[in-house]
C-alpha cells in the first residue's frame, strides 16, 4: 500500500501593495514522500494558479529539506519559477553569456501571459539519500525578483517533522536531480545539459514516510554495494517533415533501433540487472532560429523516451528526459579533432560573441561564408542527435 502525506499551505501576501507580482491562495500538497533503496524520492502538487507577474519580474518557489536533529544541514531543490516574458530572456540570456559554474537549473519555469491555460504542477525529484533525512523538515522558500533585485518574500512549514523509517544509510554528496514527469504535465522543463538522474529500481520497497516523533528506524550496519554499470548510445534518426516521434521504418532509422535493442534487450531479460536510471538529452546544431531548436530538441528526446518505455517496459520513474538547444560545445569538439582550415578563426568568432549577440551571423559570414557552408554538410548533421546513458547493478551476489 502507498503511503502519502497530505499537507496544504495557502500563502497570502500583499504582494501587489509592494512588489510587481500578485500571490494569493497557492496551494502546496505533498503526496509522497519516501525511500527506495539509496534515494529520497518526493511527490508534491502545486496549484500556483492565481499566481501573476509583470513582463520584467519573476516569482521563484523553492523547496528546501532540512534536517531536524542537526544544525545548518539541508538540502535545496530545483525551484519552480513563473516569469514574465521579458524575465525570462533576460534570465535565459544571462545564462548562455555567463562564465564559470552554472547556476542551478530551475525544476520548470512557466511563462505568465495569455497563453498560459495552467499553473498546475506535478513535482517529481529524487536526490540521494543521507542519513539526516530520516528526521527532516519540508519547508517552501519564495522570492521575487525584478529588473535589479531579489526579494524575499518569505519561508513557509510544508511538513514540520518528516520521520522515515526502514532506510539506508547511505550519504552521497550529490546535488538533487529532478525527474521530469513527461506526458502527465504540459508545462515543461528548461532544458538541461549534463545531467544524470539517480532513480532506484522500481520494484524496490518504499519507506512509510509520517508526520511524527519518535519512531524507531532500523538501519544496515553494513550495507552491501553492488556494482553499477553504465552503458551508452549516440542515435541519429531520421524524421518525416513537420514529426517529432521515431518512424523506426524511415531511411536509417532500422540500424539505429537495432543498436538500441541490443542495448536493452539483455536488459529486460536478464533477471540479475536492474536498471537503476535511464538519461536521454537531445540535441540540435546551432543552424536556424534557437526558439525552434529549443523546441525541436525537447520534443524529440520526449517522443523518443515514449518509444522507449512503450517498447521495453521501462518504468516512467526511471528515466530522465533533458536537451540541447544549440549544441555549440560540439561543435567547437569536432573542430578541434577534425582540424579544418578555417578552425582558428571559427573558433575566434565562437568564443568572441554570444549566443545571442550575433554568433551565427558571423560564422556564415567569415572568409566569404564558405566555413560555414562546410559546416552545415559535414559537422552539424553530427551534432543532431540523441544520447542515452544507462546505468544498471547487478544482482548477483558472491554466493551466487
């Protein structure tokens, strides 16, 4: 049997008396909370349905897990921010342009205008498990942020005392990792580059998790590893005009999902593997307009892990679905490997300007445009792609 907590928070703030955002009647509802072998894995639903914004401003909402019995310890997962229009390429500009450490990824950023028929979110994620988390508090941080200033707003109590019992213990230092519940929601994630889920088996046994104190957790003096393999693909498929989903019948689709079954095949036969995670990411070449290729990129790493599941069974859990894009960091690889005349200058024109600031218009027109019409036939067709990262452990154990 499922164990859920129900917990409801409603915020109210004057939040048009002070600020260029309205917030009224959210309505935050954890509807699991549990672990699965070595991860922490959560459920909430969130109505930010009369939640509004201006074009240049932001609301951020960000869940924060923090440990009960020990001070300064916690955990803050991806937030759920609703943008203006204007907010939002700003935001995505500041992103393509910045140098350094990339700031974390948003869980999914809904853009408030006209067109926005729902504020309704499932959030799903699944971080690794540490032993603090057995007795943890949920909270709910919330801030605004305009042309030239973060705000806070305030920190509210999703779930007071979350005590869990049966669990491992196990304490990776890994950063929380959302789980994209593609097909239930159509809002959807910001996309994501190198990213890679930690998801446990699915038929692993849930801890209960309740709203108490006091109770008895029983944990593994010594709990045993097994050995975690990874396996991964590269696939170029082709699509019929104006389609997004696989046609394993089209051109040269059939060698691609041969290489794919016999990847999973053994997977799904072998009773001693157990697929603890599936990654796919998308991606386009850097020709043509970024908003179609943003799109295009998502849709067909979504379509692709629809096929994947419908074909081989593999629990929705388990895969994590993200994308590319412009894939400019491949491009400026199959430079430096294949070494064409004109690689220097490319790369000059690449790391000179900005995604947004021109990049493309000055590759097609260097030395008369003929560097990038040797790029368009031979290194962007390499760039559309999609990449799978399998992780699974084997179940075998010594005395097998």
């Amino acid at each position: 049997m499922k164990h859920t907590i129900l917990h409801y928070i409603y915020v109210l703030l004057a939040g048009t008396l002070f600020f260029p955002a309205t917030l009224q009647g959210i309505r935050i509802s954890p509807q699991e909370i549990s672990v699965r072998n070595d991860s922490l894995q959560l459920f909430l639903e969130m109505d930010l349905n009369d939640v509004h914004v201006n074009n240049l401003t932001s609301v951020s909402f960000t869940l924060v897990l923090q440990a009960v019995k020990k001070q300064g310890i916690s955990v803050e997962l991806p937030p759920v921010i609703i943008s203006g229009i204007k907010r939002f390429r700003f935001e995505r500009r500041e992103r393509a342009l910045a140098s350094g450490e990339a700031a974390p990824t948003p869980y999914l950023v809904l853009i408030d205008n006209h067109k926005t028929v729902s504020k309704n979110i499932n959030y799903r994620i699944s971080i690794p498990y540490a032993s603090w988390m057995q007795h943890a508090r949920l909270l709910l941080r919330q801030e605004v942020k305009d042309c030239c200033d973060l705000q806070l707003l305030g920190v509210d109590t999703l779930v007071q005392h979350i005590a869990l019992k049966d669990c491992p213990a196990y304490d990776p230092k890994h950063r929380p990792v959302p789980v994209p519940d593609a097909g239930l929601q159509d809002n959807r994630p910001l996309p994501v580059n190198k990213r890679i889920a930690t998801v446990d088996s699915a038929n692993a046994v849930p801890c209960q998790a309740q709203e108490q104190v006091n109770v008895p957790v029983s944990i593994p003096a010594k709990p045993v590893r097994k050995p975690v393999n990874t396996e991964s693909l590269v696939l170029y498929f082709d699509y019929p005009i104006g389609k997004d989903d696989i046609h394993p019948d089209l051109k040269n689709n059939r060698y691609e999902i041969d290489k794919v079954d016999r990847l999973f095949a053994p997977l799904q036969r072998e009773h001693f593997v157990s697929v603890r995670s599936v990654r796919i990411c998308g991606y386009c070449s850097p020709d043509g307009n970024y908003g179609d290729n943003e799109r295009l990129a998502e849709a067909r790493s979504r379509f692709f892990s629809i096929y994947l599941r419908g074909v081989y069974g593999i629990p929705r859990g388990l895969v994590e679905v993200s994308s590319v894009a412009e894939d400019w960091e491949g491009l400026v690889d199959l430079l430096e490997r294949d070494q064409p005349p004109y690689r220097e200058a490319a790369l000059r024109v690449i790391t000179r300007y900005g995604i947004f600031n021109g990049r493309e218009r000055h590759l097609m027109e260097l030395q008369g445009g003929s560097p990038y019409k040797d790029m368009l036939r031979h290194f962007f067709p390499r760039l559309r792609r999609i990449e799978v990262i399998v992780r699974y452990e084997d179940d075998k154990t010594e005395d097998e």
